[in-house]
C-alpha cells in the first residue's frame, strides 16, 4: 500500500501542474488590434523586399538574349546576368529591380514599349514564419508577403490532439523595450460560424502555436513519467522472458 501511494501521487502531483500550466497559457491581453487583416492593407510581390537566396527571372519577349534569364540572389546580394553584369538587388522590390535591368539593357538593345523589362520572383525563400505544435506540417513556412493566418492554419493540417480553439499568434520584437504581440485564434468557431474577423496578414518570423488538447497534455506528461519506468524496468523484464525460455 506503501508503495502504490509512492507511485501514484507524482502523478496526481504532475497532473496538477500540467492543468495549472495550461490554465495560465489562456490567460494574458489580447493584441490582435497590433495584425493587419487581409482587407486593409495591400500586401504583394510588388512590394517584397528582395533578399538572399530569394530568385528572379527576367521577362523581355523583344530581346530573346535576356528574356527568361533567371538567378538566385548570392549572400552578397548581388546577381549576374549573361550581357548585363552584376547587379545589387538585395533590399530592392521587383519593379526597382526592373529598373536597373531595363537601364543597363538600354545601352545594349532596343527596348520597344513603356515597360519592355518585367523582373518576377520565382522563388520565395529569404522569409519564413513559423508553424508548431499539434500539425501534420510543423516548421518554417515560405513568406510571401500575401500569408493569411487562416491559411497557414489549415495548410499545416491541425492534429486531433491539437486545442484549435485556443491556437496562440505571437510577433516577437526586435526590441527588448517592446513585449511580444499575442492574440487567440478560435479555428472551431470560424468553421462553425463562418467568422473570419479573426484572421490576420502574417508578418515575417510569426510564430503560430497549436498546443495540445487538456486531455492530451495530461497523456503526454503521464508518458513522460512513465518512459524511464519503462526503461529501466525493460532489461529485468528481458532477463525474466529469458528465463522463462531456458526452463
């Protein structure tokens, strides 16, 4: 009897710990008047900031010797294109950019039309936000410049472990002066209601969290405890199988 209550009360001791800790995770202001909503601003490729290794193409149908010329930005900045030489793109947008080449093209060729030079991104991957937790597809996401909370949720496939009424968005600070901003996202509610209210344009280095389900954060911290049970127990229990076989 001794034994058994040993055994059970860090259980009960951790279990307690675990519904206080997700108890107080729910609490704290609600900052979601900080996120821009979708609506309300016009965010797009065409004011992306280029950076490393971001990659652009060239569109210029009239001069077949660059048109589709396409270069991954260098960790320098810089790319290099056949006829036109280098040029410093980082920080830049895809029509500055389109600038330079049409100047430089200029010397070279004859450029026919207002805006014969149109530089694209094909490939997005300077920024990131995050995505952890409770999902099929945890980790650094591609940011477009176009990234909708909503989106991001249902890409990164919430698990049936996943609280997805309680889905925490925090935007760190660059400064140390200035607290993180955070708000709750209620995925049930907008798929049962339709509300989208709620959703935001993602900003580069967004987190997004899906923690556990109460029942599922109490199954993990009784996992937790009884792994090194299980660990140390498993060598005994070998020998005792073994045993078994040679008598």
């Amino acid at each position: 009897m001794v034994l058994r209550k040993i055994a059970v009360d860090p259980i009960i001791t951790l279990l307690f710990v675990a519904v206080i800790a997700l108890s107080s995770g729910c609490a704290g202001p609600d900052n979601i008047m900080a996120f821009v909503k979708p609506y309300q601003a016009d965010i797009t490729a065409e004011n992306y900031a280029l950076q490393p290794p971001d990659e652009i193409e060239i569109h210029c149908d009239k001069v077949p010797q660059i048109h589709l010329q396409k270069q991954m930005i260098r960790p320098d900045g810089m790319v290099s294109f056949e006829g036109l030489g280098q040029l410093i793109v980082a920080g830049k947008t895809t029509s500055q950019v389109a600038d330079m080449v049409r100047e430089k093209a200029a010397k070279l060729y004859t450029l026919p039309g207002d805006n014969p030079i149109d530089v694209r991104i094909t490939a997005f991957r300077s920024k990131v936000y995050y995505v952890v937790g409770e999902v099929g597809f945890y980790g650094p996401k591609i940011y477009t410049g176009r990234d909708t909370l909503l989106r991001a949720v249902t890409q990164a496939q919430p698990q049936v472990t996943g609280w997805v009424s309680q889905i925490k968005v925090i935007r760190p600070s660059a400064n140390k002066q200035q607290k993180p901003q955070i708000f709750t996202f209620d995925l049930k509610k907008v798929l049962k209601t339709g509300d989208t209210s709620r959703d935001v344009l993602l900003q580069e280095g967004d987190i997004i969290y899906i923690p556990p389900t109460p029942l599922a954060a109490v199954a993990m911290v009784i996992e937790e405890f009884v792994r090194p049970i299980g660990r140390a127990l498993s060598p005994a229990y070998q020998v005792y199988q073994i045993q078994n076989l040679t008598q």
